[in-house]
C-alpha cells in the first residue's frame, strides 16, 4: 500500500532537507499529521517568517533580520581584524569564543568535490573591505576538509594583493571536523594559535 498523494509529496520534500533520510522523513511527516492544527501553522509561519526576514548582511554576509547586521553597527569591534567563515553557524561558535573583531561570511552553497568551481564567488564585498585599507589581517576559519583548503588558498591569494597578512586557525580541530561543532575552548586555542600562511 502507498501513501496518500499529499503525504508522500510532504515526505518528498522533508528528504530534501540535509541529514533526513526517507525513514526520518516518514516519521517527520506522520508526527506532522498527528499534531494540532495550531501547531503545524506555527511551524509553517516560522519558516515562511525567517526566509522573508532574513538575508545575508550587505557589508558580511552574516545571516540577520537587519541590514548592516548587529555585529557589522558594533563600533567597539575590531575593524583591523577580518574572519572569514564559511556559514553563519560557524560565527556563532566563534563568537562565543569572545573574538571581537569583524567577519565575512562565504554563505558557500557550491561543493568543490562535485566539479563546481570558485569563479561562482561573489568576492566583491570582501575586496572591498581590503581595498578600505582598514583590515590588517584577514583569519581564514574554515573547515578543515578539502573544500575549506581550495578556498582558503584562493582567499588568501586575493587578500595578498592588497598586502593584508594572511593567517588561519591553528591546528586542534579535527580533520574532517567542523567549525560549527567544535567546542569553545578548541576554538578560542586554534584562533589564538593562529598562523600566517
Ligand atoms: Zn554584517
């Protein structure tokens, strides 16, 4: 026996989500159906809200309801500083490491593996803030996978032409790792450790 049609598009469309597989999908889907009315609407309203509300920052890319973010109006930030991260999950961890200075989030929807290539960079943003001659050193906190390595060299090599000193973050987190899941403390270490590439 098969699904209802409107059941089975609803489990079609929790699969495209990352790390839902068909099981979890059915048992997504089927919760959903069991659940009050209200609280499936909720649900909906709180998607449709964040995707009309937020968008990346102008200035950093950082996912925010405004526009600059929260983070670029902060005058007591370091503006000599720029981290340059992959996702705005990653800033969130190293924010709360207590790194104060500015980001530049990649917001990375390309997959280097599957043949696509860094030309699709909207890099404008970032080489603008270099060209301001306010960033004197740019900290690639990437992950460290073979993505997070290609473009922290085609990162640091456009930084280099505007003579901004280059550094990463110091080893620590696991190979394979990601920012977002590190804990703190590795974190505050390998962004203190950092070293210049
Ligand atoms: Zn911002």
């Amino acid at each position: 026996m098969k699904f209802a049609k409107p059941l089975e598009f609803l489990i079609d469309e929790l699969q495209k989500l990352p790390t839902i597989g068909p099981k979890t999908a059915q048992r997504l889907a089927l919760y959903l159906l069991k659940s009050p009315e209200e609280e499936v609407n909720k649900l909906v309203k709180a998607i449709v809200d964040a995707k009309t509300r937020v968008s990346p920052c102008s200035v950093c890319g950082c996912l925010s309801d405004i526009d600059p973010c929260m983070i670029c109006r902060d005058e007591k930030r370091d503006k000599g500083i720029l981290c340059v991260a992959e996702e705005t999950s990653d800033i969130i961890a190293i924010e709360k490491t207590g790194f104060k200075g500015q980001y530049y989030v990649i917001n990375k929807d390309f997959n280097l593996m599957d043949n696509n290539d860094l030309t699709q960079l909207d890099l404008k943003p970032f080489e603008e803030r270099l060209k301001s001659g306010e960033v004197k050193e740019v900290i690639l906190a990437l992950n460290p996978d073979l993505d997070g390595e290609i473009l922290g060299r085609f990162l640091a090599g456009v930084a280099e032409k505007y003579g901004v000193k280059v550094t990463k973050l110091a080893y620590g987190l696991p190979v394979g790792g990601y920012i977002e899941f590190a804990d703190e403390i590795t974190l505050r270490k390998a962004i203190e450790g950092r070293q210049e590439v």
